[in-house]
C-alpha cells in the first residue's frame, strides 16, 4: 500500500476530531457545560482553521491540474490546416512551438489569428470587467446578462473561427492541388 502523503494526514487528523465531535455530542446528547468551551475550541475551531483552507487548497490543486491535463490533451499534434504533423509542445509553449510552421506556411492564417485573438481578448476582458461591476454594485439582473453575452460570445467565436478555418483549408487543398498539377 501507498503511504499516505502529508497532506491526507493532515486531512485526515484536522478532519476527524470535529467529526468525533459531532458524534459524540450526537450519542452523548450534550457534553458538560463547564468543559463544552474548551472542548469546542481545541477539537472544532482549531483543527477547523487547518481543515478547511487546506480542502481548499487541495480542491484548487486539483481543478487546476485536471484543466490544466485537458487543455493538454486538447493541443493538436499535426497542423489544423494542411495535417503537417507538428512537435510536441508543452500548453505554456505552443505558440512558440507550433507557430513558426504557421508563421512560415499559412502566413495569412497567422496573420488572421493574431489580429482576431487580440480583438476577441479585448471583447472578453471588457465583459468581465462590466459583469465583476454589476456583480460589485449587486445589480443581479445586467449580472446575469453579462454572463449570457459572454457565452454567446463564446459560441459566435468558436463558430467564426471554425468557419474561418474551414475557408483557410479549403484554399490550402485549391492551392496545393494547382502546385501539383503545374
Ligand atoms: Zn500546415
């Protein structure tokens, strides 16, 4: 069997002690009035205060590494236009990695790429700043519209780029078939 890491331990000694708490003042039905204070703080708030920000900190690290294993997986290992099978590239590298062939080869599908990206950033961090307001000044209403338009914005993207991309293949097939027939 595994050891343990440090942190189910800590885990699991913070965790346990409310529990037991709890259970005991369950099978108990109370516990003495002159210890209950004492009691409560040395096997609830203390073992609470390690407990509960470190499940946090475990909740994160785990999120951001499952995120962080799709996008990932999500990374394509050949060229999105022609099929040129590409490096390998860690997430923080690709565009180091995969862009020179794009650079070099679809030079108007980078070009297109840089501009629409920047333009789509500025959309997307507008929206989060008016949608953090609304939130910040409680107005529950344009909130909640903030996150739709977001979404739809999402969505048209995704759809534009796809369509985009669609035309940039079909013109690298016309232009490579011309290239062989000539
Ligand atoms: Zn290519």
């Amino acid at each position: 069997m595994r050891r343990p890491s440090r942190i189910t331990v800590i885990l699991l000694t913070t965790g346990i002690p409310p529990l037991a708490f709890a259970v005991a003042l369950f099978v108990l039905g109370g516990i003495p009035q002159d210890v209950a204070p004492y009691l409560t703080i040395a096997l609830v708030l203390v073992p609470a205060t390690v407990f509960l920000p470190l499940c946090a900190f475990v909740w994160f690290r785990y999120t951001s590494r499952t995120w962080r294993r799709r996008f990932q997986k999500a990374i394509p290992t050949s060229c999105i236009i022609c099929g040129e099978p590409l490096p390998k590239s860690p997430l923080r590298r690709v565009r180091q990695v995969q862009g020179p062939h794009y650079q070099n080869t679809h030079s108007d599908f980078w070009r297109w790429e840089e501009k629409w990206r920047k333009v789509f950033l500025a959309l997307a961090l507008t929206l989060a700043a008016v949608t953090f307001y609304e939130l910040a000044i409680t107005n529950y209403v344009l909130f909640i519209l903030g996150i739709s338009l977001s979404v739809i914005l999402a969505l048209a993207w995704s759809e534009f780029e796809k369509r985009k991309l669609r035309s940039f293949r079909n013109q690298w097939r016309l232009i490579a078939r011309t290239g062989m027939n000539s």
